[in-house]
C-alpha cells in the first residue's frame, strides 16, 4: 500500500504512457493516438466537484491556450453514484460552457486508466515527452505551488516544466506531489497502491 504522498508511483520517469480510449465530453471519442502529433502530453486526473480540482480549471485551460505543441486532457474518474456532480451530463455543459477548454476532458467510468496511471487525487498531473512516438513520462506533480484552493500560486511550476520540454530540455526537478480530494473509487475498485 502507498500513501497519496508518496514518492512511490505506478508510473515512472521514462515509462510509456499507459494506452486508452475515453468518451468525451464533446460528444467525440478520444484514444491516447489522438495526441500523437504534439510534442508534450499533460494528462489531469480531475473532476466537477473538488475544490482543489475547480482551482485549477483556469490554469489548465491556460496551458491548453498557450502551448499549440502540448496536449491538455482532463480525466474524470470519480464515482458518479456517490457524487452526481462528477457525471459525463456535467461534464458536457462545462465544455459546452466554455467554462473548460482542456484539448479534451474524458470520462474515465469503469476507473481502470486512473488505476494504471497510478492517479491518486483531483487534481493529479502526469507530463509526457513525445518520444518518437511514444510518449514518456517525463514529470508527475503539481500544477503550482498554491498550497489551497483559495490561494494564489506564487510559481506556474507544470507551465515551467512544458517550457523546458518544448525546448528539448529534460526535467531535473525532484517530483512535488500534488494536493486535492482522494479519486472517488467505486467499491471494489480500488487500486492495489491505494492506502484506503
């Protein structure tokens, strides 16, 4: 069993990216190739209702603005039953609102690419490199240093690493494990890292 702090994850530095095909919020279907023409890949395990997770919608779709040669894709695997408002439904007005403009925010509803992700918390940023055409993990930790939802960050930390990914450089910063609500597992589906 892991801790949610712990240094210890499914994912490594350098592992493949584990592969998938999640519905959209948008209606389109999304299989991890999709992204294969950028550069960077982020993927946010997150969700509707945490408050760690809505403090950081702005910045997400801030890199997803900034950056033509990253890909930003939410995944919400939160239990829907115990939190109606993680639901696909919600999700698609959030997208439709404009208010999230990720590149593509998915649902992960059975929890099984959260659990081979090594996901732990909304929100939980995984930062890929394209490595001829596959992409590595290259960084796993926070967004930024706010340490609260209702505080503002000091240092854009994730908007630093894609920098130094997108000029050919490599990530030597010691991983800084992000803060937020546990991943709502359904019963049964907790992962084996998972420290209940």
């Amino acid at each position: 069993m892991v801790s949610m702090d712990s240094e210890s994850d499914v994912l490594q530095r350098g592992d493949a990216a584990p592969p998938f095909e999640l519905p959209g919020a948008d209606g389109e279907t999304y299989p991890l190739s999709d992204f294969a023409d950028y550069d960077a890949l982020l993927v946010v395990f997150t969700c509707n209702h945490c408050p760690y997770a809505q403090a950081k919608i702005d910045e997400l779709n801030r890199l997803a603005a900034e950056y033509d040669d990253l890909a930003v894709v939410g995944i919400n695997a939160n239990d829907e039953g115990e939190y109606p408002d993680d639901s696909f439904e919600r999700m698609a007005e959030l997208v439709e609102s404009g208010e999230i403009a990720y590149d593509a925010y998915l649902r992960d509803e059975d929890q099984t690419v959260a659990a081979a992700y090594g996901a732990r918390c909304t929100p939980d940023p995984f930062l890929f490199d394209d490595d001829s055409g596959t992409f590595r993990l290259a960084y796993h930790g926070r967004l930024d240093d706010a340490p609260n939802p209702d505080e503002e960050p000091s240092e854009r930390e994730m908007a630093g690493h894609v920098e130094t990914l997108l000029s050919g450089g490599e990530i030597n910063a010691a991983e800084k494990p992000s803060r937020g609500c546990s991943i709502k597992w359904k019963d049964g589906n907790e992962p084996a890292y998972w420290d209940a």
